[in-house]
C-alpha cells in the first residue's frame, strides 16, 4: 500500500468523520431532519468504500452497518430516538476509535463485533415497533439486562468469530453448516452480517454469531472445526458496553487531533513556484554583475534577490495558514457530549470560523479552548430549573467568536450563565492563603484573573472528571503565553462570562540585529 494513498485515506476520512459528527448533532435536535440523515448516509457510504479499496475489511463492514441503519432511517423504517442517537453517538466515537490506532499502526483495541451488534439491534428495534411481527431470532437487543437474565438460568452469553478458507465455494452452505451446529448447543442471539448474506455467501470470509449457552467457548469451538472448510474458529465470553468505562472518564480533548497533514490551495502554491522561478533568473543575473564587476548593478540585484526572498518568505507563511474551523467544527460535539454529562441544555453558535491561523498556532489552542469550554457549561451556564427560577431560558448559550486585530486573532467564548463569583473567589484565595482581600480590587478583572490561573486554584467543592482539580486556567495561560498571546476576563454577576483570547496570526520570522557580546548573542 502505497504511503501517499494511506495518508490520503486517513486525512478524507477525519474529514468525514468531522461532518458526520456536525450532522448528528443537528439530527438530535431536529430528529425529522431528512438533509442530516442523507448527509451522513452519503459519507458513510463512501467511508464504507475508501475502507474496503485500502483493505481495511472490518473498517468497511462497521461503515456498511451504519450505513445500513441510517438507510432505515432515510425510508422511515426506525425511529431515531434519545437511545438510538446515543448508540449511533458512541458507534462513530468507536469507528473514529479505529481509524486512529489504524493510522497510528496500532493493535484496534475497539470491539467492533459488539458495536455491529448494536447498531443491528437499533435497527431490529425500531422494525419491531412498526411491525411487531418480523423479527424473531437473530433480533435479541444485547444489553446488560438481558446478560444479568441469562446468567439467572445459569448461561453465559457467547461471541464466536469464523473466518472460511479462502477459497472455500459454497459459503453459504458452509454457514448454514456451521449455524446447525451451534443452534444444537444454545441459543443464537445475533448473526453478523445479516442472515440473508450468509446465506447467498456475499458476506467476504469471516462472520460473527452471538450464542447463549450453558457450554464452555471450548466445546463450541470443537464442534465448528468439525465443519470442513473452517480456516479458523474463535469463541469468547462477551460483555456488551465494555467502552462506557471509558466513556465516563470524559474523552472532549480525543476530538482534537494533531494536524497530520493540510490542503493548500494551488493558486499559493503557484506563487511560490512563480517566486522561486524569479529567484532562480535573479541568482544567474547576480552571477554575471559579480563578474563584470557593475557594482550598481550589483545593487540592484541585491535589491531585487532580497525582496523576492522577502515575498517568498511570506507566501511559505501563508501556506501553513488553515481556517480555524479545523478545530472549531469538532466543538458542536464537544458541547453536546458535556452538556449532557452535566445534565444541561446548551446551544453553541461559532462566528468568524472561516478566519485564517498559523498551523501551529491551531495544534496548540485546541486543548485550552476545550478547558475554556468546560469552564464555561460546568462553572457558568446553570441547569434548566436554575435558569427558569431566574427568568432566563432553560437552554444556555455559549457563543465563540473570532475575528481579527492588527495582526492578532481574538477568540472570545462567551457564555449567559451566573457570571463569576468573585466574592467566593477572593474568599477561597484568602482561605488558601494565596492573598490578602484588601490587596484586591474586585472590579479589576486583571486581578481576579490572575486569581484564577494560579496553579491548583478552585472554587469546586467537589472533583468531577470535568472539573475541580484546579487544574486548567493556569495550562490555557500558560500556553498562551508559550504561542506570545494574551488571556483576558470579563464578568457579570447572573449575566455570563467571557475569556478573551488574544493570538499572533502568525509565528512569523522577525528581522533582527544579532550582536556578539562576549561568547553570547543577543537579537535586538
């Protein structure tokens, strides 16, 4: 596989998985949103075939069960309720899971099985709704009800993965072989791919089936060798949810991938191209005056070379430039993910996404803007109940906004929530020991701020995996002033918060004079 293919393949697939999650969120709030559901099923559609042209087969048949939900939904086959869009929420966490331990060439550590599971039974959930007489076997919804059910009548629940000889002919046959064998030891849960697609062999080389049984994985591992044409037979004890662990740990900052690779646009690349050109005809130029020893004319030369490596200097610059909404289209998910955690109802708006920063500049602000973010749904905005009582909206606002200034980005998040409380934070300083109350002017948000991005700091009185360590502020001002930028407060008591961020648009090269003192160089 060539390196040029794979890396395209990962970075198109970021690209879509970034899409996928934009749509998801509208469709959870606009559950009859038809534009949404077409919009993910085409990019699951084409995921599935990027998948399968680099050979990552398991990839592809995860992104051909989406699809296949999302096909129900589009003809109205399932009902997207809150429980269906959570599974399809942590189903492309998990396929997003996947495509990063495959670019990062690591062992997947997603049980993708269990995942076709899921979202094969949302699927049969919401047929037998509709039509309550379909479904039968191969339909049971897997979840932790139904295993504490089995292990009352003394079963386990079973995951068994059979992959065929390739160039076995009549797998079809071999299935139904294979099927009526383990039917005869339990009961059949879930068959992966469908029944239908074992039956006519289109289906590649391996399946899964699911079996609830009082036999050991080895006993049903023997009795499937002794169908002929078996390559390889694995049977295992399986736990549905076994991500939720990890989920409740909080993942917001997996949303913010390092920058593995970026688009330029040809037209930046053509300017390049054209300066290198004038460059190359301005050395040779510079070759001929330095031999016929034309001094004006040799600073003229010296005149035209350094002003093209000045423009060509500052078009290599522009090509590191990528829009902000790289990082800034992941947070309608963010919020989504956070403000269920804490029980809320938060909307985001993002103005001035289109703005162009430094590469780098985006790779290091991702995590403080999450910070920033987390602050802003667990400290500011306030439940429903709380907000009604207040006569505000039960559903909070937090709003980004970036523009530019004299050669600096601002990013301010703003949020509606109960503002800070600066009493308590003065208090919890002086209880800590970290001020004296009359050395603070309360009306000095420079001074509350600082405050606040003291290491260790917190008005939390309890640690969640949200917040309350006092870990936080102190890491986005210091990265702030790591990139040569500013942070920045204001607040209102019951009316909301804003952090002000002030960034270069740029890490430019400045011109300097070096001057030796002694052994040191100093740049003025």
């Amino acid at each position: 596989m060539e390196k040029n293919y794979r890396e395209l393949f990962f970075s198109e697939s970021q690209e879509y998985l970034k899409e996928i999650n934009k749509a998801l969120v509208n469709l959870e709030k606009n559950p009859q949103d038809e534009q949404s559901i077409n919009e993910i099923f085409r990019h699951m559609h084409t995921l599935k075939g990027m998948a399968a042209t680099m050979g990552y087969k398991e990839l592809a048949e995860f992104a051909h069960h989406l699809e296949d939900a999302f096909d129900n939904f589009r003809a109205g086959k399932s009902t997207l309720t809150p429980e269906i869009m959570d599974i399809v929420f942590e189903s492309i966490d998990a396929f997003t899971t996947v495509v990063e331990e495959l670019r990062e060439e690591k062992p997947i550590s997603v049980d993708i099985p269990s995942y076709l599971v899921r979202v094969s039974s949302l699927v049969s959930k919401g047929e037998r709704k509709e039509y309550p007489q379909i479904p039968q076997e191969y339909s049971i919804p897997i979840d932790e009800e139904y295993i504490k059910k089995l292990k009352e009548e003394n079963k386990e629940l079973l995951k068994g993965e059979v992959t065929l000889q390739d160039d076995c002919l009549l797998k079809g046959a071999r299935v139904f072989l294979i099927l009526k064998r383990v039917r005869m030891l339990g009961q059949i849960v879930q068959v992966i791919p469908s029944e239908d697609k074992l039956k006519d062999g289109t289906f590649g080389n391996s399946f899964h089936f699911f079996l609830a049984t009082k036999e050991l994985p080895e006993k049903i591992e023997e009795e499937v060798s002794k169908v002929l044409e078996v390559k390889e037979i694995k049977v295992s004890k399986f736990t549905p949810s076994a991500e939720k662990a990890e989920k409740k740990r909080g993942k917001a900052t997996s949303y913010i991938k390092k920058i593995q690779s970026m688009r330029i646009p040809v037209e930046r690349l053509d300017k390049v191209m054209n300066l290198m050109g004038e460059l190359a005809i301005a050395k040779s130029r510079l070759t001929q005056t330095v031999i016929s020893k034309d001094y004006t004319a040799l600073e003229e030369t010296t005149y035209l070379i350094e002003r093209l490596v000045s423009s060509l200097q500052d078009e290599a610059l522009k090509m590191r430039l990528l829009p902000i909404s790289y990082i800034l289209d992941n947070f309608p998910r963010i919020v989504r993910d956070l403000s269920r955690k804490e029980g809320k109802e938060v909307d985001l708006d993002i103005v001035g996404s289109e703005i162009e920063l430094d590469r780098v500049v985006l790779d290091e602000i991702g995590d403080p803007l999450i910070h920033l973010i987390r602050n802003a749904i667990d400290h500011g905005i306030e439940t429903p109940q709380e907000r009604r009582k207040v006569g505000k909206p039960s559903r909070g606002k937090v709003l980004i906004k970036v523009s530019r200034e004299k050669g600096h980005i601002i990013i301010e998040i703003s949020d509606d929530g109960r503002g800070i409380d600066v009493d308590k934070v003065v208090a919890t300083a002086a209880e800590k020991g970290l001020i004296s109350p009359q050395e603070v002017s309360k009306n000095d948000y420079r001074q509350i701020l600082d405050i606040l991005t003291t290491p260790g700091f917190s008005t939390s009185e309890k640690v969640t995996d949200v917040s309350g360590r006092g870990v936080g502020l102190d890491v986005v001002r210091n990265k702030l002033d790591a990139l040569g930028g500013r942070l920045d407060l204001e607040t209102q008591r019951g009316k909301g918060t804003k952090f002000i961020l002030t960034l270069p648009l740029t890490l430019a090269i400045i011109k300097a004079m070096l001057v030796l003192v002694g052994e040191q160089i100093y740049a003025i």
